[in-house]
C-alpha cells in the first residue's frame, strides 16, 4: 500500500494506460480523480470494472486543456480532500497525417490536448504543490517525440515538447520536494495503437528488442514507481517502457 | 491601520518568510523591511517567489496572479506590508495578532 490516502489525479485515465494507471493506484490505497473528455458510455463501463474500488475514484467529464474546466476540477478536488499528491497527464490524442496533407486542425488539436493540456494541469497543481512541499507530477510522453516517426510530426512535436517541459518544469521546482518525470511507452495495446496501420504494427513488432507490444499494466509498473517516496532523486527525468525500442 | 499594528503585520511577514523558506541564521532583526527582498539584500531567488507566493496567499487570503505583481508586492517587507493592507485581508490577520 505505497499510496495509501494519498490524491492522484489522472487525465484520460479510463481508457488504455490511463485505466490501467487508475486501477494500479487505488490498488495500492489511493484515492483516484480521473477526467476523460467525451465517452460517457466508456467511463461508465470503467467505473462499472471498478466494482468495490470505484469508492475511491472520482470520474470527472473535463477537456484537460481547457484552463477553466480544469482549474473547477483542481478547486473541486482540493476543497473535498485538501491535498493534491501525485498528477499523471496522460490525457493525449493522434491525428496521424503526412505533413504535407495535415490539416491546420489536425496539427492544432494534437498540440492543444497533448502539449498545453500538460501545460494547463502541472500550473494548476503547483499551488497546492508547493504549500505541502511534496509532489510528483508524471506525464506521459512518446518515442515519438524523441526519434520521430513519419506520420506523426504533431503528435512527435507535441510530445518532444512535452519532454522539454517536464525538464524544465523539473528544474524549477526541484528545491520545493517536487518531482516531475515523463514516462515514454513504446507499443502498448490498447485502442489506439490498435488503430495503427496493420503494417506498421508489423514493422514495430520487428524492431521491439524483446520481439512483443506491452501491456497497459508494464507502464503502471514505472510511474507508480517515479510517484513514490523511493523516486524523490529523481527529476527531470524520461523513463521509457518500450521492451528496448529506443 | 496604527504604527503599532503595521509593525505587527512587518514582524508577522518577516516570521512568515524564515518559517516558509527555513532560512536558517537569520532572525527577524536581521531583516530589513525597507531593503530588497530578492537578488541584494535577503538574497532570494526567483525559486524562493513560488513558495513565498502560496505561503501569503494562503496566510492572508491575496492573490498574487502573475509574476508584474508578484514583483511589486516583493519588493520589500514594507512593500508586502503595504499589499496584504491593499487587498484588505491583512487588516483582519494584523488585528488578529495586535
């Protein structure tokens, strides 16, 4: 029980990674506040998988970089449990184009819900933060974002700088007790890469070291190990989860 | 506002920013209220400001909402004095203690 009591806050933590990060905190004694942005269907199918452990999940409809739809969530979050530990910005999408046929949107809405939607929640959870003097703050990033990949210049933009940020961010606040890392995974299954060219899928596989995708659960494994007490050296950091893809 | 209560709020501020930043050997004697805060005199930092700006915010109820006004309000003990009185609350917390 490394989490005993403690607040977690995931965005886009019904789903895929995120699910799995949510049930592997409150397996360990946390209480979860998630936010998914649109399917209502699938976060009730989440809180239904919960079972008993959903008492301690809060589910939360929110556009995670929407400052004033979160900053309600944060004051809502800190009025009922009066701390804020552990942030995991997990919320992401892909609009997977050449650049030359990307579309001014495609590029925008990547940048906006990957990039400034981690922008938007690590400022949010500062204050509270630094008033406890202990924090983690983790944020989910992509091989992408560190070799590129063809197809993926928004999200690979998006996420590279959301790699810098975690850096930065990491320098700033190191002597106030807060951690901020990024964990990278490689091929994990879940619906969205399953929305991967089949080729593609294929061409991954064959470059993945140790020959299979990871699950939902192997990423769990390194972020709640950068959230807990033992990881307070550790800042700044990019850990990856990709079965030695980079 | 009396002398007497804003020498109380100063004192008060002056024992909020040793206690926040634990800064060790130095009393509140050896905090001049006119004197910068930051960079010369106290010699804070830029790092210093964040933690500084939730413990007043949260110990007078102000908001400090960027960073034009955070330098304002820090340029001096006098100068935060004069922003907490400013923004009302520091009235209250002052009486509290006078």
């Amino acid at each position: 029980m490394r989490f005993k009591d403690k607040i977690v806050l995931i965005t886009g933590g019904i789903r895929g990674i995120g699910a799995a990060l949510s049930k592997s905190f409150l397996q360990e004694g946390a209480h979860v506040v998630v936010t998914y942005s649109q399917d209502q269907d699938q976060a009730r199918r989440f809180q239904k998988e919960l079972g008993p452990g959903g008492s301690n999940t809060t589910v939360h409809q929110a556009d995670a970089s929407d400052f004033d739809a979160m900053k309600a969530l944060f004051d809502n979050t800190l009025e009922k449990f009066g701390r804020l530990d552990i942030l995991v910005n997990n919320a992401g999408i892909r609009r997977d184009n050449l650049v030359m046929f990307m579309s001014e949107s495609e590029w925008h809405d990547v940048l906006r819900v990957n990039l400034q939607g981690t922008f938007v929640c690590c400022k949010l959870a500062l204050k509270p933060m630094i008033g406890q003097r202990w924090g983690r703050m983790i944020n989910i990033v992509s091989p992408s974002g560190i070799t590129g990949r063809q197809g993926q210049a928004n999200y690979a933009a998006a996420k590279g700088g959301v790699t810098s940020f975690t850096k930065s961010l990491a320098r700033e606040v190191a002597k106030i007790g807060i951690t901020v890392n990024a964990v990278s995974p490689g091929v994990i299954e879940t619906d969205m890469t399953r929305s991967l060219p089949e080729q593609t899928l294929a061409e991954l596989k064959q470059a993945i070291p140790m020959g299979h995708f990871g699950r939902p659960e192997d990423v769990s494994g390194a972020v709640l190990f950068l959230a807990s007490e033992g990881a307070y050296y550790i800042t700044g950091q990019v850990v990856s989860v990709d079965g030695g893809l980079t | 506002m009396s002398p007497r209560e804003q020498t109380g709020l100063v004192e008060n501020l002056k024992e909020l920013i040793i206690g926040t930043l634990r800064l060790e050997d130095v009393g509140p004697e050896d905090i001049v209220a006119s004197e910068p805060l930051f960079g010369e005199g106290l010699g804070l930092d830029s790092i210093d400001a964040l933690e500084l700006v939730v413990a007043i915010e949260r110990e007078y109820q102000v908001e400090i909402p960027d960073a034009e006004v955070g330098r304002r309000a820090f340029a001096s003990i006098n100068a935060l004095a004069e922003f907490v009185l400013e923004k009302g609350a520091g009235q209250q917390a002052s009486d509290a203690v006078g």
